[in-house]
C-alpha cells in the first residue's frame, strides 16, 4: 500500500488516481473528508500530529510526504517527527516533496528547515527519493476570483519570469519515484518546459478564456500582504526574492520531468486551458 499526504490538493489528487490506476491500493491522507478516486481508501489525519497517521501508515510500503504551508512557519511541529512515524509504521520508501530553494538558496529560512528534513528522510533507513519544483503553475488559481470577476490579473514582477511547473507533472514524477527502486538515492529538479512571466501567464489564461484579460502590477509590499493571508510570512519572503530576482540556477530548464516520465513537461497554456473553469 501506498500513502499519499496532500491527497486532496492539486499534485495530491492526480498523484493518487495514476497510483490507482497503476493498480496499487492507496490511502489518500488529508486534514478533512474529501472525495477520492474509487477503490482509494481516504484517512482523515494532520501532519502537526504525526501520531494521527499511524491509521493510515498501518501496512503501507510507500509514503508520498508532503508539507502544508503552515508546516513551513517558524515553531511549527516538526515535520521529522512524521518521517519517524512513518519508519517505525514499517515504511520502506519515502518520496519527499522538497524545493528548488534547498539548492538555490539555501540559507532562507523556510528553505533550512527543508534541507533538514530532506536529512533526516535520507538518514532514516528506508529507501527515499527527493522532488525539487520550482514554481507552481497553479499558483494562478491565486488570480482566479479577479479575473472572474474583472478580468485582471494583479501579481508583482510583471516581466520576470521562471520555469513554473504543471503540478500534474510532479505527481507523474512522484509515481514514477514511489513505484521504481531505481530512483532510491537521488534528487530530481523538476520545473516546466520553458520560462515565463506573470504578464506572459495572463496572456495564456486570455486565450484560454478566448477573452481579454488585463495584467496590473503590484508592488512587492501589496503582494506580500495578499500571499500573508495564505501562508507564512517568511514563505511568502522567500517566494518573493526568487520570482523577483532569480538566479541563473533558478532560470534553468530541467531535463528530470522528461528523465522521470518519459515525456516534455506540460507548458503553462497547457495548464491553463486545463483549468480554464476555475477562471470563467
């Protein structure tokens, strides 16, 4: 069996239905009842406690570890504590989903704390995998009220741009992982097939929509102050100095998507004619 965290969110969802597909029994772990795919079992828990998970992990092989953005914050419970539970539950392969930040800049402080977890998965004794995306693709739902609303997009560095990954690219990349031992011991950076810019995503929502859409910049201080309603404020930094200012590293095309699932990672036109709803 094969335990999915995040189950109900957008690497969550389809990483479940492949593993289900792909024949394996799945438990989809999330803070709150939630529809999944037929034949998945769903098990309500909370990473703060890992001890709530032991019903979920009780005979699983595989675990997919995903962090709330709320695990992310200065003095929350420490997410080792769950990589613990799960070993001593019997897990023998751990997929941990991480951050290009641990490579890039590796000194913010969400992005310590995450190089110390990636640690403590590799130092655990069970066999383990490492994901590093960039940038979410599907941080665009984040535009997704104005622009039903107005038709504008409000997002700041209107003209930088970084490869963002499709999220249903990391849950292919995350099946491959949990279901091939040949991945044990390595790290993969996954990002999108090309760069692009917040004024360039609004483009593509536009023609997915087959309507115009207005791109307004904001200030760094007005779009910290809506990601802040989201997220930690030091998450929200951390965001912020990379889609500012990104560093070559951060710039660079990843072969991994394709190394891991046999295909081009999706464009973001791709995502957004995908989630074209969610806009309308």
């Amino acid at each position: 069996m094969i335990v999915v965290t995040g189950a109900t969110g957008n690497i969550g969802r389809p990483l479940t239905q492949a593993l289900a597909e792909a024949g394996q029994q799945v438990t989809a772990v999330s803070r709150h009842a939630a529809p999944v795919p037929e034949g998945v079992r769903h098990v309500t828990a909370d990473l703060a406690d890992p001890a709530s998970l032991r019903p979920a992990l009780s005979g699983a092989k595989a675990l997919f570890l995903l962090l709330s953005g709320d695990l992310h914050a200065a003095g929350a419970s420490a997410p080792a504590d769950v990589v613990r539970e799960a070993v001593s539950s019997g897990v023998r392969r751990l997929v941990l989903l991480s951050t290009l930040g641990v490579v890039t800049r590796p000194f913010g402080p969400t992005r310590v704390a995450m190089r110390a977890l990636e640690d403590t998965v590799r130092e655990s004794g069970a066999e383990w995998a490492v994901l590093r995306p960039g940038g979410f693709a599907s941080n665009a739902l984040w535009w997704a009220d104005s622009v039903r609303t107005e038709r504008v997009v409000a997002a700041p560095f209107g003209d930088v741009g970084v490869p963002i990954i499709d999220p249903a690219d990391i849950a292919a990349a995350a099946a491959t992982c949990l279901l091939e031992a040949q991945h044990t011991g390595k790290a993969y950076e996954l990002t999108g097939p090309e760069v692009i810019t917040p004024r360039q995503q609004t483009q593509a929502i536009a023609e997915a929509l087959g309507q115009p859409v207005h791109f307004h910049e904001l200030t760094r201080e007005e779009a910290k102050a809506g990601m802040t309603r989201a997220m930690p404020p030091e998450l929200a930094d951390d965001t912020l100095d990379i889609i500012g200012a990104p560093t070559p590293a951060e710039l660079r095309i990843s072969p991994h998507v394709h190394e891991l699932t046999g295909r081009a990672p999706r464009p973001f036109a791709a995502w957004a004619a995908r989630n074209v709803g969610a806009f309308r």
